[in-house]
C-alpha cells in the first residue's frame, strides 16, 4: 500500500477580494488578486519561496532561521537594528571595497597576534596616544621621525 499523497483537482480557494490558494501539480500557492504568486510550495522540490515586489513581512515574539548547509542574504542593501547583537562563529570574514566604524568605545582583547597589513596605517588621538608592553619594536628601512615639543627618554 503507498502512501504517497495524491493530488486530486479542485477548484482553488478564493476570498471575497480574490486572492486564491491553488494547487498545480506538485505547487500549492497562494496568489494575489491580479493572479501574482506571493507563496510557492513545490512539493517536487521541497522549496518554500515567498514572492513579493513590494514587502515581505515576517512578525513573531521570537524568529529563528536554521538551515543545514547555509544562510544566504543578497540585496542592494542591508539594514539591522537591535539594542544587543551578538555573533558566535568559528571564523569571521568580511570583504568590502571600506569600512566604516563608529562608536563610543571600542575594547578588542586577542588572545594570540593581533595584526594589520595594510599600504599605509595612520592613528590619530586628539589627547594621548597610549602602548604599553613588556618590550616594544619599532623597525624601519629608512627614517624614523620622533617630532614633539619634548622628547623624554628614560
């Protein structure tokens, strides 16, 4: 005996405004009044796609997205608000043509080396620049410029 589904044809489901819920095939769908598919089922497949031109909204005390293989976000542009983010990962990659950070305070602690390779590095303090080390390096193949009102050694 099988007990793989069957599809048998029937007339779609329609509201008063005439959004339909339709089954083609192995599709079920939800249509909007002008015959766009907003939902798409393809029970061949096992694809669920949402489709819309002008929003997609997904609202919900608690939202979670899981997939066995990978998460993929593609658009124009990206926005995300919240009062705490927090991102647990194996290893963090990000390439863009800039970055541009902005905050109040910023504290990185590296358990290992911390390193930037980079044409040109340029740190700019408006009141004190602090380092501080057991030893400390500093190595260049032509001048080293040390310019200040007072130069304390010792």
């Amino acid at each position: 005996m099988s007990t793989a589904l069957k599809l048998v044809p029937v007339e779609p489901l329609t509201t008063p405004e005439g959004a339909r819920a339709v089954a083609r095939g192995s599709e079920l769908s939800l249509e909007a009044p002008d015959g766009r598919v907003l939902v798409r089922y393809d029970a061949a497949s096992g694809t669920l796609s949402f489709e819309g031109e002008a929003k997609v909204r997904l609202h919900a005390s608690r939202l979670e997205l899981t997939a066995t293989e990978a998460v993929t976000l593609e658009a124009p542009r990206i926005e995300a608000r919240a009062q705490t983010a927090s991102w647990s990962v194996g290893r963090w990659e990000v390439e863009a043509a800039r970055v541009r950070e902005r905050a109040g305070d910023v504290y990185r602690e590296v358990r290992g080396l911390a390193q930037t390779k980079a044409g040109r590095v340029r740190t700019v303090a408006e009141k004190t620049l602090e380092m501080f080390g057991r030893r400390a390096s500093f190595k260049a193949d032509e001048d080293v410029v040390v310019d200040g009102k007072r130069v304390l050694l010792g």
